[in-house]
C-alpha cells in the first residue's frame, strides 16, 4: 500500500459519529431500529459498552433517562416517527436535567413519509420540543469530519451542562460510504459529569454561578438524591410555582444560554468586499461549498457560513448576517426552517432560499440564486 494510502477508508458517517461517541464518554446506547438511523444502531451493537434494544421509542427514552440518574451517559439514534414518540420524555429528562444524546436522522416527511429519502424537515421540531419554548442545544453535521468533531462535542456538552442534547443529521450523511482520509482527526478526550464531593447534605438542583448542579447517582447511598420532572425546588420537592421552584425552572433555559459560546461550532469563509452571503447547514452544506468554490471561479465575491451550532441560535450568526446586503440560506426541506428562526415570518430584504424536497440540492441551484440578480 502506498503511503499517501494507508490512511484512506471507504467509511460512512455512522461508523465514525459512533467512534466519536463512545471516545467523548458516552458509554450506553438504547435504541429501537427505524431507517435511516439503523447503521448507528447496527454500530453501538459492536462499540459500546452497554447497548439495550428497546420495544419501542417511549421505553428507549425511559430506559436512557434511568442510566442517566445512574451515571451513565446515554445515546440513541432514530428518525422523526420516533422522535415525535420521544418529546415527552425529552421534556422529562431535560427537567431533571440528565446528561443525554438524541441523535436525529432526517428523512423525508411529513408523518413516515420515505425513510430511505433524505431531508433537513425537522429542525422546527427540535425548536418546539420543550413545552413553553426552552432550548436543547442542537448540532448538526456538515460533512465527515463532523461526524467526528461534532458528534464529540454533543456529547461533552451534554455533560458540562446536564442536560438532553440533539445531534442532526440526514440519511446520506450516515449511510453514503465514500473515502476519507482520517490521519487528521483530532483525539478526543472522555468527560464525566462532575459530581457532588461535599459532606453537607446534597441538594441536587442548587447550582453555583454556573448555573450547572453538581450530580449524584441514585445507585449510592451516602446521600438521598431526589429526581423530579415536575416543577420543583433545589431540593428536588415538587412545588407548585414558588419562587424558588420558578427561578430554578429558568435556571433551565438560562444556563444553555449562558455556555453558548462554548458550544457554538461554526466555518465561516468570509471573502473580503463580498455582499452575498451563502447560509447553510447539515446536509446542504456539501452543495453550498461547491457552489461558492464555482461562484468565485465566476468572479462573484461570495463568503460562506456553515452552521453547526444550530439551537439555541448563537449571536454571532446574526452579527454575521447583518454585514451582507445579500444572503441566500440553503437547506433541504420547504419552507426555509433555519431561514425562518433567522429572520421570523417577516423576513429582511435581500434574504431568499434555496430549498427543495425529495431530492438533494445542486450547487448549481445555488449558483444561480445568488446571481440572479446580477
């Protein structure tokens, strides 16, 4: 084998977003098989170190939050159909703020639509998980180093922040095999959730300026450790809506909020003097790059940014944005979902999409988008 060779493998997105999990500290998978997430599935049965194959969705989340309040660190991978079973006990887990993966494999909807068609269909969903609008962080995957990258960071915000974390991604990403050079991929570093070291009693829900409690396994017994999806207080006592128990449901929100920068995961092409700006995210990344590399060929000045970081929405995309006259936000489904949590219904001048469904974007689409106008 040549030397330039010997790291070349004919991979897919799955198995390395798999390696990446387990190498982050992720070390339970339940899942419940549903295309196009059955790779992940297939994978976690061979990598780590407890994998549970549960009878449907509603128990995977179940089953994942009781390894949680254990000390495990959990992971699953499914498509709409079975995330849409999962949202209640998404809520659940993000209340008594347990450590978790979702990873979400878009397909074509609505409802089962096409599980072997790919899409970027379920971002609102994702955005409207929480009952009364509070974040889960979400990524998304832009290509196969962030499968790597991405995956990992998922994962290790999940654990800083105990809370449920949403990874995105698409059915070509996780199951199209291609070459990929791996020598470049960074090590990744395992984390666990940091736990309680005190010798006073254990409040499980007081926090520091972090705005991040300190954790305690069910499974010892030095200290009584209440877990409660109901609204409570920093004891873990249901309240009814108290001051206490109502600036610890806020904590919630505010410390997703509050780390943002740490886990906001962004490319940014900038092309100085350009007045276009091509967005774009998941899957629809890969035509977005190709179509900037050709729209430069053109002579357009054209600057790109990828999102990785996609909820809650970082500052900086805005700040961004703002420095362009023009921007053309590029995903695959059919109205314009990130497009929309951009800019709202009214939109600003100068913003247009380039969307579609049941098939994958052309960069030539793109291309013609941004010269439209020209």
């Amino acid at each position: 084998m040549h030397d330039n060779k010997k790291n070349l493998a004919f991979i897919d997105g799955s198995r390395l977003i798999t390696e990446a999990l387990v190498r982050a500290g992720a070390d339970t998978f339940v899942g419940y098989p549903i295309t196009p997430a059955n790779l992940l599935y297939l994978y976690a049965t061979k990598r780590f170190p407890t994998m549970l194959a549960a009878p449907d969705e509603i128990t995977t989340l179940q089953w994942m939050s009781g390894f949680a309040i254990s000390g495990h660190v959990p992971v699953t991978a499914t498509s709409f159909p079975g995330y849409a079973l999962m949202v209640e006990s998404i809520g659940m887990a993000a209340m008594m703020e347990l450590p978790m993966v979702i990873i979400l494999v878009q397909r074509l909807g609505p409802a089962t639509g096409t599980a072997t068609r790919g899409a970027q269909g379920d971002l609102n969903v994702v955005f409207g998980t929480m009952s009364g609008g509070y974040s889960l962080p979400t990524f998304s995957i832009s290509n196969y180093h962030d499968c790597w990258e991405v995956s990992a960071k998922a994962v290790h915000t999940a654990i800083e922040l105990r809370t449920p974390v949403v990874l995105l991604t698409s059915k070509e990403m996780v199951m199209t095999q291609q070459s990929f050079d791996w020598s470049d991929l960074p090590e990744i570093a395992p984390k666990k959730v940091k736990q309680f070291e005190g010798e006073g009693q254990y409040f499980p829900y007081k926090a520091d300026e972090s705005l991040v409690s300190d954790f305690l396994p069910v499974s010892q017994n030095k200290h009584q450790v209440r877990i409660t999806a109901s609204t409570h207080d920093t004891r873990g006592i249901l309240q009814n809506s108290t001051p206490e128990a109502i600036n610890n449901t806020k904590r919630l929100e505010e410390k997703v909020n509050k780390h943002l920068d740490s886990y906001t995961l962004y490319d940014f092409d900038e092309q100085e003097g350009a007045e276009t700006l091509v967005v774009s995210w998941d899957i629809s990344s890969l035509a977005s790059r190709e179509a900037v590399v050709e729209l430069r060929n053109k002579g357009k000045m054209v600057s790109l940014l990828i999102a990785k970081t996609l909820l809650p929405i970082p500052k900086v995309y805005i700040d961004i944005i703002q420095r362009y006259k023009k921007v053309v936000v590029v995903e695959e489904n059919l109205k314009g979902q990130f497009r929309q949590l951009l800019f709202g219904a009214a939109g600003r001048e100068g913003v247009t999409g380039v969307n579609g469904i049941a098939k994958m974007i052309n960069p030539s689409e793109i291309v013609e988008e941004v010269m439209r106008y020209e």
